[in-house]
C-alpha cells in the first residue's frame, strides 16, 4: 500500500517523465487535464510541491543564469521509491469503481417528471460524445508527438466515458 494520494502520485509521476520542471509547469499541466477530479489550483498544487519537499520526494534548484529566482523541480531517489510503491498499490481505492457524478444524479432521476428524465440523459449522452471527441482530438496529438503514455491514459479514459455512454442508452430505453 502506498502512502501517496492520487494527486502526489500523480504529480510525482509528471515531475518524473517531464524533470526538470517548475512549480507552474506541474499546475498548468494538472490544469489542461481532461480529469476533473485535479484541483490545478495554486492553493493546491504549491502546497503539494511543498509537502513533497519536505517529504524529500523532490528536489529543488535554482534554474541557471535566471534572476527571477525560478526553482526547477526532480524527484529524488526516495521519490522515485515512493512513486514505484504508488504505481504498485493494488487496495480498494486503487481498484473500486471510480466516482461518476451522473452515476450519483441518476439515483434521483424519479424525483423529476418524466419528461424532464429523458431531456436530462439525452442531455448527459450529448455532452459525453463531446467529451469523447476530444479525447480523441487528444490522443491524434499525442500520436503525433510520440507521447505514448499519455495515449494510453486516454485510451482508458475514452473506454471509460464509451461505457458510460452504453449505460446512459440503457437507461434512456429504461424511461
């Protein structure tokens, strides 16, 4: 089991593939993220980083011949262990079902008319064929740049929100 949070794994795991980097680089990437579930915001990633320094899980050193003071980021042998142990972890929070907002709302569906059901999951099955497009606008360019991990992340992800959008199907012929 590992003692890392998803977001210190995975932002151990960015440092590590993209070393070094800076604070804002770690934030800006967490923020163009198709997950949601991120907090980019710099009242949570400075904080993380922090921790993670003080962890000894990163390093810290002042980028070359720049006078504004930028510190560049690299994990270091203890963090490079504590990502492998992450990367590892199999418990139930690694392996259960991930969290589905509309998966939540639709236990409430019986409380709205049914009128107002079906333009609601005709709603949800609109926007996740959007989301689904651009995942896969996302994963053109990460098979261009050669970014195959990235195209693998999106690969699951597209799987996830096509499943998603099968179960939205046989809920809409449910009404």
């Amino acid at each position: 089991m590992s003692d890392l949070t998803e977001l210190e794994g995975a932002a151990l795991s960015l440092i590590s593939r993209s070393q070094p980097m800076t604070t804002y680089a770690v934030r800006s990437v967490f923020q163009q993220s198709l997950t949601n579930s991120w907090s980019a915001s710099a009242g949570s990633i400075y904080p993380l980083v922090r921790k993670l320094l003080r962890a000894n899980l990163l390093s810290e050193t002042q980028q070359k011949g720049d006078g504004r003071g930028t510190k560049m980021l690299s994990i270091t042998r203890s963090g490079k262990t504590a990502l492998r142990d992450w990367v590892r972890a199999t418990d139930a929070n690694v392996i259960d079902p991930v969290a589905d907002p509309i998966r939540t709302r639709s236990h409430y569906l019986d409380s709205l008319p049914s009128r107002e059901q079906k333009r609601l999951v005709t709603e949800w099955q609109r926007l996740s064929r959007n989301v689904i497009a651009q995942i896969k606008v996302s994963i053109e360019q990460g098979q261009k740049s050669g970014d195959r991990l990235e195209v693998r992340a999106l690969r699951a992800s597209q799987l996830q929100m096509e499943a998603r959008l099968t179960w939205l199907s046989e809920l809409e012929k449910e009404l």
